[in-house]
C-alpha cells in the first residue's frame, strides 16, 4: 500500500466533497468546511479505509473580534490517524448570529467532553450533544470567557463597588 500524504487526504476528500477547500501552512494541513457539511465529512475521514481518522485530539475556537472578518467566529477540530500518523485540521466558520454546530458524538464519543468546553469557553451550541453543560465554570457563571469582548478583568465579585458608609 502506498503511503498516505496530504495529497491522499486532499484526492480522496475532493473526490467525494468537491466544495471543501484545503490549505497547509507551516506544514500541517487544514481543511476548511461549511456546518452543513461537517458531519458527512468527519464520518469519511473516520470511516475511510485509507485515512481512517480514528482519533479525536481537540475541539476549540478562534473568535476573529475586530479583525475585518466573517464569521466571527472558527470551531477548530484536531482530528489524528493512528494508522497513517497524520493530522487534520479541520475549521468551520461560525458566525456570531447562529452558534449552531452539529455535536460530533455521533461520530466520536470522546467529543462531547471537549464539546462542552468550547460550548462553556466560546457558546457554541452543539446540537444534538446528549448533555451539553457547563463543565470548567459555575451554572451562574454569565459570559464565555474566551472571547475577546469579554472583559479582561472577568465579571463577577471584582466588579461590585461596595458601600461601606
């Protein structure tokens, strides 16, 4: 069998998604993706018998505040194949709007730990995540302290000018 490179994933993703677009930089390859295609894309990498992307690293965001850009928002997905040793990155443009994401347990389980921390971290909301709550913050906790508009300083007990009269 010959060896799997990113041009193997590039082929055999654009074979059967021609839409998606591709770029690497400082040699890692990321694959960028629209909501709607994220579920059928991420069970291909999984199930295909030459990627088989069978591990899921990490779930994340980048909030693009004040940078000229739309969306606002990135969910980033680290995904990793233990039979070819290789990464993808794998980002969706969210915008501010509809933080709507299809969950990913349906594909990996192990995503809905890491779901719920960007769910907590940003407000993406993952549909379908069969528990989708705070994990790291309090229930009362008001914000998502990764995005940029939050304040430096945080909200909460800081904030309150006491009377002391």
């Amino acid at each position: 069998m010959a060896k799997v490179t990113f041009n193997t994933i590039q082929e055999k993703v654009s074979a059967k998604f021609p839409d998606a677009k591709f770029e690497t930089a400082r040699g890692q390859l990321a694959l960028f993706l629209n909501k709607e295609q994220l579920i059928p894309v991420m069970k291909f990498l999984k199930k295909d018998k030459t990627l088989q992307f069978d591990y899921m690293v990490d779930i994340t965001g980048v909030d693009f505040l004040k940078m000229d850009r739309e969306p606002r928002f990135d969910l980033v997905i680290h995904i990793y194949s233990m039979k070819t040793n290789l990464r993808l990155r794998v980002k969706v443009g969210i915008d501010e709007a509809d933080m709507n994401v299809p969950s990913l347990t349906q594909v990996w389980k192990s995503a809905a730990w890491l779901e719920r921390e960007a769910f907590e971290m940003f407000g993406f909301n993952f549909e379908g995540h069969p528990d989708l709550r705070r994990l790291l913050l309090p229930d009362i906790f008001d914000g998502h302290p990764l995005r940029k508009d939050y304040p430096l300083r945080g909200r909460g007990e800081r904030d309150v000018i006491l009377d002391l009269k």
